[in-house]
C-alpha cells in the first residue's frame, strides 16, 4: 500500500476509491518519511515547510483548480508533481458569477426579506430595482473559467470587455489596461488566478474607475482584490455594488462588509454543487490513482507539465 497524506477534507465518494489503493493518513498522525502522495484542496494547499519535511513525496493532488496554496516551482524543482481540477467546474463557477450579478441588480435579497419580513403587506411594494440587460461587462482574465462566464451571460445581451496580460483569440474587446476597462464597464467581473501576480489588482482605484453605479463581482480569490478598499468604496457610494464568493480571510469576514445592504455573499460556493464535486473529486483521485499505476498524471499545473 502507498501512504497518501490527507489535508483538509475530501468526501465519501473521493475516501472509498481512494482506499483500496492508498493508506490514508490524517495530518494529526502520520510517519513524514513515508508519505509519497497528498491530497488537499485549493484553500488549505500545503504549507511549505509540511512539504519539505516529507523527503519522499512524489505527487500533490489539488481537490480544485486554484493551487496558490500550494508553491508549485518549488514542488517541481523537487520533481514532485502538482496536478489541479481544471474545466470540470467551468460552468458552475459561470453559473455562480451570473447568480452573484443578477443578485445585486435585481436585488434578490432585499426583495427576499421585503416579503419574509411582512414588509410587503406593511409599506407596499419594493423600491424597483436595475436590468441586468445590455450591460457592459468586464473579465478580469479571460481563461477556462472566464470565457465560460462570457458564454453564460449572452442571454443578457451584454457588451463583453476583458483585461488579462495577453490578448486572446476572442470576439471580446480588449483592455491592456484594467484601470481603462474599469471607466469603461458597468460590471466587472474577477476570475484570475491568486497568487502574487495578481495581489490586490482590484484597488482604489480600479473600484473608483468603476464607479457609483458599477458593480464589482468575485468569483476568483480574496486576495485580488483589496478588501479594505472596496469596503470604504461602497460605504462611501464610490462603487454601486458588490457580489463576492471570497475574501481575503475565508471564513473571517469583516463585519464591516457582511453589515452592508450593497452587497451579496456568498461562502466560496463557486464550483459547491453535488455533481460539480463529484466531478472534481473524480479527476482528483484520477490523477493519483494514475500516477500510481503508470507513473503519469491527467492534469499537472503548468509548473509540473514537464515533469
Ligand atoms: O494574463 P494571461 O494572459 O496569462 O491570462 C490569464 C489571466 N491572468 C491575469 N490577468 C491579468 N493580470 C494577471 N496578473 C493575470 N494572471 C493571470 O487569468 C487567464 O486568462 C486567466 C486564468 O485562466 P486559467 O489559467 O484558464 O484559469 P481558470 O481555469 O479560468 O481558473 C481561474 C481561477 C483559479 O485559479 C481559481 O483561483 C479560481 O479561478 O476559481
């Protein structure tokens, strides 16, 4: 049997097809020179000292496609191989994006306690709210995920713009310039990868470009957009709206956010449906089961993809 380290949880489905081929070990007991293979998942990665304490490790797989927790260069100058759950939750991270920015125009949650609340027999009607149709939206990165959203939302009709560090073979305007894509769009819509590169792109003064009447969807990770400065943008009317799916201190959310009306949260839901799990949780045990037997991978992040 291989020993196969466990971090964070993984479900039913992943344990029973993983046991007959691994010894799953828990974090809180386990022997560091015989772990070769780690399943984790995209928020709790691996912590880098975890990592070089296991000499033999040969494989990490990432239960999601975000892997900035885990730091694949120095995986892969170690010959470890990395492997992510890219395309298989596509359109249901889509699907959250276009559900995050129907929620703030049609303001879904107001109106929800407007009839839960008795308020409705009491005052009347609700305050109309905005059409999401004809909207000028913008995609901070254009790739799997993000081209997936563009498809998603053409019901609405929308006029699509995207800023990413490469322009892509796309019928979609390109933006070399976030701050410009920002003055320009009503809606801009966040689906980069984390990690360094992308730290805080969203700033004061993106969110000041977007403006009073613009709403600021993420759907990517809290770390691409300065939280601080968004409250304080839609405390002060400097930004309309606001629809995230993380932050920058997942579960910690700042009071300060969750007491505002302009906003809608959700708990990283982005790709949390039974089938899309599944599917996820099918490729990440895939990828192990493989490398066990052949020595190969399905689906290595690009650090790893010569390994
Ligand atoms: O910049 P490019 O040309 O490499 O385009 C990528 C873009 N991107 C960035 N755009 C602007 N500034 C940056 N510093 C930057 N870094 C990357 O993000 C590309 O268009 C897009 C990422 O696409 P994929 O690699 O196909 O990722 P996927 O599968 O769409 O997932 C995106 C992220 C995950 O990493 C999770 O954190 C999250 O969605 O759930």
């Amino acid at each position: 049997m291989t020993d196969l380290l466990q971090i964070g949880g993984i479900t039913e489905r992943m344990h029973k097809r993983l046991l007959p081929a691994f010894d799953i070990h828990k974090q809180d007991n386990f022997d560091p020179e015989k772990i070769t293979h780690v399943i984790t998942n995209g928020h709790d990665g691996i912590p880098l000292d975890l990592m070089a304490s296991l000499r033999n490790l040969r494989m990490i797989s990432v239960y999601g496609v975000g892997y900035d927790a885990v730091d694949a260069n120095a995986a892969a100058e170690r010959g470890i191989v990395v492997t992510h759950t890219p395309n298989v939750l596509n359109k249901e991270v889509a699907t959250t994006a276009v559900l995050l920015m129907l929620s703030c125009y049609r303001q879904l949650v107001r109106d929800d306690d407007h009839v839960r609340s008795g308020r409705w027999e009491v005052e009347g009607n609700a305050p109309l709210t905005r059409s999401a149709d004809n909207q000028k939206i913008g995609i901070l990165g254009l790739g799997r995920i993000g081209q997936a959203i563009a498809e998603k939302l053409q019901p609405w009709s929308p006029e699509i713009s995207y800023h990413t560090r490469n322009q892509k073979d796309v019928p979609y305007r390109y933006f070399d310039n976030l701050v410009e894509m920002a003055k320009h769009v009503d809606v801009l819509i966040c689906i980069t990868p984390g990690g360094p590169s992308t730290n805080k792109l969203v700033n004061a003064e993106v969110l000041q470009a977007l403006g009073a009447t613009g709403t600021l969807i993420n759907v990517s990770r809290g770390s691409v957009v300065d939280e601080n400065a968004l409250i304080d943008a839609l405390r002060n009317g400097d930004l309309g709206w606001a629809g995230l799916d993380v932050f920058e201190n997942e579960p910690i959310v700042p009071k300060e956010l969750r007491d505002l009306s302009n906003v809608v949260l959700l708990p990283h839901a982005g790709s949390a449906t039974i089938e899309t799990r599944a599917a996820m949780g099918d490729l990440a045990v895939d990828n192990l089961l493989q490398h066990l037997e052949a020595g190969s991978v399905i689906t290595a992040v690009p650090e790893c993809g010569h390994l």
